[in-house]
C-alpha cells in the first residue's frame, strides 16, 4: 500500500460489488428523514432527536412508534410518502461512473428502503436499478444483521469476497459479518465513527475503481483515508 495526500492506495480481488443506497450512492437523506417527519405528524407520533432513520427497514421503526395492529397500515401511508419525495435525490460524488464501469451481472443494491420506495429514489437520481436489487421487503431481518448481505452475493467462489460500500455503522456491521470487505463513505456518521467497522473508509466514490481483468475476474482500487493522518475524522 503506498500513501497518496494522506491516503492509503489499497488494491483488492473481489468477487462483485454491493452497494447500500441512501448515503452511498444517493444523496437522499434529507428526503429519507423529510418523509418520517411527515409521517410521523400524521401518525401523531413524536420522533425523539437524533433518532437514527438509516440503515434499518421501515416495519423496524415503525414498530418504534406504533401498536402492532397499526403497522400495516402505517407502512403503506409512509411508502406513499417517501416514494414522491420532496427533497431533491441526486447521485453522490463518483456514483456514476462507478456504477458504469462494473460488470451489470456482478453489481447489486442492498437497502433497507422497501422496493417501491427504492425504485422511485433510483429513478430520481438519475440511476437504473440493477439486476439485483435487494430491499427490506426481501429479507426478514434487517441491517445490521448479515441476512441483506448474504441475500445480495452472488459470485463470492474460492476465498474471493465481495465488497461493500456503506454509510452506517448498521450497514458495515451487515456486511462484514455476511463476509464481505466493507468500504465506509462518511456523512451520515464520521470516519472515526465508521472506521472500527470498515477496511476501508473513502471520501466518495470518487476515489474508488475497478479493474476488470481478461479472465473476468475483479480488482477495486481505492484511495482510503489514512486514520492515523486523519486522528479526527
């Protein structure tokens, strides 16, 4: 590994490439806690401060909230709600072209958001839904459990992992115990918050890459933040 700016150059094998969502390839959050705002006003629900929304499927923090009996119906009105945001989604920082340069069969989406709802924010920033699009309809226990993670490899063969792009501690902790190598992206928690949970924690997707060999086979290069130059992050 070689030093760049106060960056660690890393170079992995991996098997496919697993990204979170909302504050991974989105810039979404405004929109994710503008909708519990909402809902949680016509719920008359109070959502104490700094309530964390992220990482977790919405029958979790719904049942937070509400009776048991009124949880279905609440799920529907908060998917009606977060499936037309109000605040703009736009695609994070290298996104994009990290999205286009990995092989669409080795690629997928891992979320908490239910697949309605994730669909509707893909398709507001501007991002096509991969062929493999897991959400917290699919599974029965959410992040941070391994099961989203597990449900979302494909191609992990003769020691090779995947690898996995988070924002929250929740989410990292999902899929390093799913067995994947797990990149944090700061924002929705700190790099210091973060780092005790990843392999790696990068500014954006900006500085992240992939190589596709001849053979198929995958290698992603990243340009991670050296903790020990960034005791404060």
């Amino acid at each position: 590994m070689n030093r760049i700016d106060n960056k660690r150059a890393i170079e992995w094998e991996v098997s496919e490439f697993l990204f979170d969502m909302d504050g991974t390839l989105l810039d979404s959050i405004a929109a994710v806690e503008q909708a519990w705002h909402e809902w949680a006003v016509e719920e008359g629900v109070t959502i104490p401060d700094g309530e964390s929304f992220h990482g977790r499927t919405s029958r979790d923090l719904a049942a937070s909230f509400v009776p048991e009996e009124r949880i279905a119906a609440a799920l529907i009105r908060l998917s009606e709600i977060e499936q037309n945001p109000r605040a703009p989604v736009t695609p994070l920082p290298g996104a994009l072209e990290l999205l286009a340069a990995v092989p669409g069969d080795r690629c997928a989406v891992v979320t908490s958001a239910a697949r309605l709802v994730a669909q509707a924010r893909l398709a507001a920033g501007g991002i096509t839904p991969p062929a493999l699009l897991i959400t917290g309809d699919d599974v029965t226990r959410g992040k941070p459990d391994p099961e989203p993670y597990r449900t979302g490899t494909r191609w992990a063969r003769d020691g090779v992992p995947p690898v996995a792009f988070e924002d929250t501690v929740a989410g990292l902790r999902s899929a390093r115990s799913a067995g994947c190598l797990t990149v944090g992206l700061p924002g929705t928690a700190t790099a210091a918050e973060l780092q005790p949970h990843a392999d790696a924690v990068v500014t954006s997707l900006a500085d992240v890459a992939v190589v596709v060999g001849t053979d198929g086979g995958l290698r992603v290069r990243l340009h991670a933040l050296d903790p020990l130059s960034h005791p404060t992050l």
